[in-house]
C-alpha cells in the first residue's frame, strides 16, 4: 500500500522530494543534494563540476546542485563514482494502519518517576532525537544537562502550535529510563520537531560521537529511511563501521520488509514492535532484518506539551518502533552494567 503521509511530508516542505512514488525505490530525498565522503571530494568535484553549485564540508560534505540537476540521475549515471543522494529519516509516518490506533501522543496521569539510581561504572546511552526537556523525571538525574543544552523545540515553524512529533525526545528518554535508571543517558538533537533528519545529519552525529572523547555504549536511533537502492545509505555505513559502540535503531512503521535504514545494517540491532497480545504490531517494519521486538503499541512515558503560555510536563500514552527501540538498548545497557559489576 502506498504511504500517502510521506507523499504529505514531500508536498508540505519544498525541499524534499519523492522519489519513484508508490514504486520499487520509493524514498524521500533532499532536493538538489549528492553526498560524498570528504576524502572522495576532490574526485567527485572534478567529475561533477558542472552540475554543483556549492560545496560545504561539515561531517560528510554535501554538494548543493543547480536547480536543472537531477541529483537521482546524476549518481545512476556515475555507478563508479562515491556519491549518494542524500535521503531524509522520518519518524512515525509508516504505514496507514498505524494512524488511528495511537500514532499521535494521548496525555495521560503522570506515573510515579522511575528510582534514582547511579550505576557504580557508568554505562553510557546516546540517544539520538529530538532532544530532551527538562521534565520533573530527569532534572535531579546526574546525567541531565552535562552535555550542554539539548531542549527539545516544539513549534519549529512557529504557528504557535506544537509540531507533530514535539515531544518525542523526552517520551524516548522517558522509555530508556524506566528500564535502566542507572544508566548515564547523553543525547544528540539530530531530529526536527517535524521528525525530519537526513543521512548527512546521521553521519554527522556518529562522527560526533566517535570524536566526542567519552566512552558511548550504547546509541539509540528511533528514526529511520528506504533508499533508492534497498542498501545502507554509503556516509551512514562509514561511520557505523569505524565505531565500536552498540548501535539499537527502530525497525519503521512502514508495515513492510523492505529494509528500513540504518536498523537494516548488520551492526545494528533492529527492533520492531509488537502489540498487546505479544504478536508484531500490524504497523511493525518486519522481515529477515529485524533482530528482535520488544512492545511498541499504548506505550506510556514523560512528555511535554505546548500551551498558548508555557510548557506543561506530563505523561502520555504513544505507539510505533520509536517505543520499542529504547527498551531493547535499556537491556542491553543493563547486560553491560551486570558484566562490569561481576568482573
């Protein structure tokens, strides 16, 4: 079945572009892009020269091309040269089915807050998203705020009206808290409020992260794309090879097997859902790919809501992948902590 909400996100914002809709290779693209590793850039210049506009370099570097260029054709028709268009990661706009049955945050009575606890060798999680509020359930924690400011953003486009996904940061950070209050959480705003990303911004990330100088255990990637080509976008798996950290990705709403990136890569554990009778969620990304599930339907965790004068802090009730993917890397985090304590 066609996604009809990512043909919505590609004619709500001018930028994006999808490609070959409804088709084998349908992907959401950043228009008029091609990516290339900074240490290709010099041969990837001299060969497409005539179509690039601009270049910046920060993390992989992006080339802008002339409003004429095809940025899909022009890589299809240099196969042997190392540039990929740049493909765009959502979050929570998968398959139909999924809408209707929780695909908006529900507010909820606020639960007691998960236990206060320091794990005597920190185990480190990043969690890469929208960023994180400070919600009554994280400001007392030692981890909250010790990598400078990373708030969440809720109405990027300011019609005074929160974004879809505001929130989603904190409801994500709420999940891994509860199942690992002892872990030492740090996070990268990689997403929009819209629940928007891109390769580039990805890879820029890990690259942080692997330059950071601090010790990441485990990284939690809640968003995710397809690709032209059904393989891991070339910036993406670069940086996801070079490090040694356990990577836990969300396996997409999109009710497919198509491989949903970058939980498809084999360093990745890919988590799908499943819902109240323990079978896969009917909205769960599924197939070959995906390494184990963990419950994603009427998840219930910290939120935070926009009013005409304030942020309110509270609870609500959310579905999706998104959900599942930090319960997996709080067990994870938590099989590290209990092989460091019985060394």
């Amino acid at each position: 079945m066609s996604d009809v909400h990512i043909q919505e996100l590609a004619d709500r914002y001018p930028g994006l572009w999808l490609h070959d809709p409804d088709g084998p290779a349908e992907s959401l693209i950043r228009r008029g892009e091609l990516l290339a590793r900074r240490s290709d850039l010099a041969r990837v210049e001299s060969a497409l020269r005539r179509w690039i506009d601009r270049v910046e370099v920060r993390g992989p570097a992006v080339m802008s091309l002339r409003p004429d260029a095809d940025p899909v054709r022009i890589a299809s028709d240099h196969p042997g040269l190392p540039v990929s268009v740049n493909h765009v990661h959502t979050v929570m706009v998968g398959s139909p089915i999924l809408h209707g049955t929780g695909a908006t945050p529900v507010p909820v009575p606020l639960p007691p807050a998960p236990p206060v606890e320091v794990w005597d060798e920190p185990v480190t999680v990043l969690i890469l998203d929208t960023g994180v509020d400070p919600h009554p359930w994280f400001v007392d924690r030692h981890w909250f705020g010790e990598w400078g400011p990373r708030q969440e953003i809720l109405d990027l486009d300011g019609d005074g009206v929160a974004d879809q996904q505001a929130g989603h940061g904190t409801f994500v950070t709420g999940v891994l808290l509860q199942h690992a209050p002892g872990a030492t959480l740090r996070h990268h705003r990689v997403l929009t409020s819209h629940g928007l990303t891109d390769d580039r911004a990805v890879a820029a990330a890990l690259r942080r992260t692997r330059e950071h100088g601090e010790r990441i255990d485990v990284v939690v990637m809640t968003f995710g794309c397809h690709t032209l080509d059904d393989k891991c976008p070339p910036v993406l798996a670069d940086e996801l090879d070079r490090s040694d950290c356990v990577f836990v990705a969300a396996a997409g709403n999109t009710a497919t097997s198509r491989p949903f990136w970058p939980a498809a890569h084999p360093k990745v554990v890919a988590v799908g859902a499943t819902g109240p009778d323990g079978g896969p969620a009917p909205f769960s990304g599924r197939g070959a790919w995906v390494d184990t599930t963990a419950p994603g339907v009427d998840i219930v965790s910290a939120h935070v809501r926009l009013t005409p004068t304030s942020r309110e802090y509270g609870a609500a009730r959310w579905s999706g992948t998104s959900f599942a993917a930090p319960q997996v890397a709080a067990a994870l985090a938590t099989e590290i902590h209990r092989g460091r304590r019985s060394r």
